[in-house]
C-alpha cells in the first residue's frame, strides 16, 4: 500500500514538472494568461481573467505558478526518440531521495548544515546577490501587461556581472478593455525555495531584525513586500510592506529597514488590524514599483541580506487597540 501511494506521488510530480512546463510556442486558441516574465524571455501581453488587486494577485499567481524555464531540443526527423516513461520515474525518484539525504545531513549538522555555534554567533546573513545569470533564475518580473496594460520590465546582469540591473518602462495607461480604470505597476519577486519531492521550503530569520539591502537607483520609491509562509492560518495575497526610496545619481546607498517597520496589508491595502512578521516563515520579498510616474526606470541591485543592529529594539511600530484587535489585550 505504501509503495503503491510512493508511486502515485512520484507520477503526478514527473507529470506536474514534466508536461505542465512552458513549450516554445503555443497555439493561437490556447490563452496566454500563464506567460512567465523573466529576463529570458520576451514579454508578452496577456489577459486577466480578475481584475481587481491587480498586483497583490499578480504576485500571487506568479508564486503559485513556479516553475523551471527548460529549453526545447528538436528531434532529428530522421529518428524515433525513446521514451522510458518508467525510467523518467525512476530517474526523478532518484533525484528527490538524493536532495532529502543532503536536507537530513545538513539539519543534523546544524541549520544549513553549518555548526551551530556559527549560526548563533551571526550578525549577517546575505541571502540573494547576483554575480551570475543563475542567479537571475531565483526571480521572476511581471508588470501590468498581465491585465493588458503597456508597462514592461526587465532583468539582467550588469556588465561587470557584480550586480543586476532591473529596468523598464512604466505606463498608468489602463487597458482597453472597458473595466480596468487603473493601471501601472512593475515588479521584481523572487521563487519561493523548494526542497525535496517539491516541498515549499521557508527563511528563517528570527536571530535578525533589520533588511539590508545595497542599491543603486534612479530616485523612484519602491514598495519593498515580505510575503510568509503562513497560509494555514492566513488568507492568500497577504503581506508586509515598507517602502524604500533610492536616491538617484552615480553612488550606492545602503538601504536598512527594520522588520519592525513592516506593515500588514491585503491585496494592497493596508489592514486595521497590525501584527508583527512571523521572521522564521518568510517565503518570498519582491520589489513593486508603482508611483505613476509615466517613463523609464531603472534599480541596479548588489545584494539582499538581513542582519542584527543592537540599537534597534523596536519590537513593531504600529498600535493596536482592544476594538480591532481584542485578543491581543485580554
């Protein structure tokens, strides 16, 4: 019974990542509402089927969606490719059962498989940088065309290849389409991490206090979103939200901003009721970018970290009151 219910699991995720994957091209009576926006690829202007929250739901969708971008090979007419579906589920058994030994040696070794008196010493932690095209595969960019609208964004390395350049063109024209009155937005979010067997994987920073961040803007302000992994509990297209404002000119700056300062929003409102982030659950941060200011932008990122600043004892920033929030007080 249990090998059987192994089998089945193994066979619904080769099909998942095997046959649910994007195809070179599509046929013109398949919708395009699953177009994936990444450097790699051109964007394309597809339809949305709901269109209020446009980036709250935007976003979601995406995280839900993510997937590998694979490269087609076309066969030679001149042969017959084999296909083995049974080694296909052995092969990807395989890897799974190879990435959930190296998940247990590193958890017995210590978080992240590093000793744990190292971890508890640590005061910083880079999570993202980019110093090469893998690492642009940890993100995806959309904007509104995904509702029809005419903003566009990109991703790529910087020429020196010590950094990524995040640029575009934003529009707040709505679309025509006789419903959406808004429009406007462009977004960097990045992949929520997986383990073994397509498990969800989450960061944990409870040891630290404040976002570190080092780039180089255009003098746009940006939403910074920290979105956790706590949907059990929670309702999708929550998050929380803080903004960040680049300076401009040729200099880096150095952006810092504390974990307490994140507010709790729901398809981009902000809510009445406030709670701090539950730092050892985050799954994702994404940057949006919309100020409706019509033009080009651009945001060139170094890296992304957390770290622990002694002199911040902010625990959370914003007040709560027994009407909106009588749990907290009782």
């Amino acid at each position: 019974m249990a090998m059987s219910s192994i089998h089945k699991l193994l066979t619904g995720i080769y099909i998942h990542r095997n046959f649910m994957r994007p195809r070179a091209a599509l046929p013109p009576f398949v919708g395009s509402h699953c177009v994936d926006y990444s450097s790699s690829s051109l964007q394309k202007k597809v339809t949305s089927v709901d269109r209020t929250s446009q980036q709250g739901k935007t976003e979601e969708g995406l995280q839900g969606h993510d997937h590998k971008e694979v490269a087609l090979d076309a066969p030679s007419p001149d042969r017959t490719p084999e296909v083995s579906f049974d080694k296909a589920i052995r092969d990807e058994a395989i890897e799974h059962f190879r990435r959930l030994k190296d998940e247990i040696v590193a958890h017995l070794r210590g978080p992240d498989g590093r000793p744990l008196e190292e971890v508890i010493m640590e005061q910083a932690r880079v999570v993202w940088q980019f110093r090469e095209k893998e690492d642009l595969d940890k993100w995806i960019v959309t904007s509104d065309k995904t509702i029809g609208g005419r903003s566009e964004i990109f991703l790529k390395m910087s020429k020196n290849n010590r950094s990524a350049l995040l640029y575009g063109t934003l529009s707040s024209e709505p679309p025509q389409d006789g419903e959406s009155r808004q429009s406007g937005y462009c977004a960097m979010i990045s992949r929520i991490p997986r383990g073994a067997f397509e498990r969800k994987l989450s960061y944990d920073w409870s040891q630290f206090n404040t976002l570190y961040l080092r780039v180089r803007g255009d003098g746009r302000p940006w939403m910074v979103n920290i979105r956790q992994d706590t949907e059990f509990i929670q309702r999708k297209n929550q998050m929380y939200s803080y903004f960040m404002f680049t300076r401009g000119g040729p200099y880096w700056q150095e952006v810092k901003i504390p974990f307490s300062k994140f507010f709790f929003s729901n398809q981009g409102r902000v809510r009445d009721v406030q709670g701090p982030l539950v730092l050892d659950k985050i799954s994702s941060i994404g940057f949006t970018l919309s100020d409706k200011v019509d033009g080009p932008f651009f945001l060139e990122i170094d890296f992304i970290g957390v770290f622990t600043d002694p002199a911040h004892t902010e625990e959370f920033a914003y007040e709560n009151s027994p009407v909106l929030n009588p749990r907290l007080f009782r």
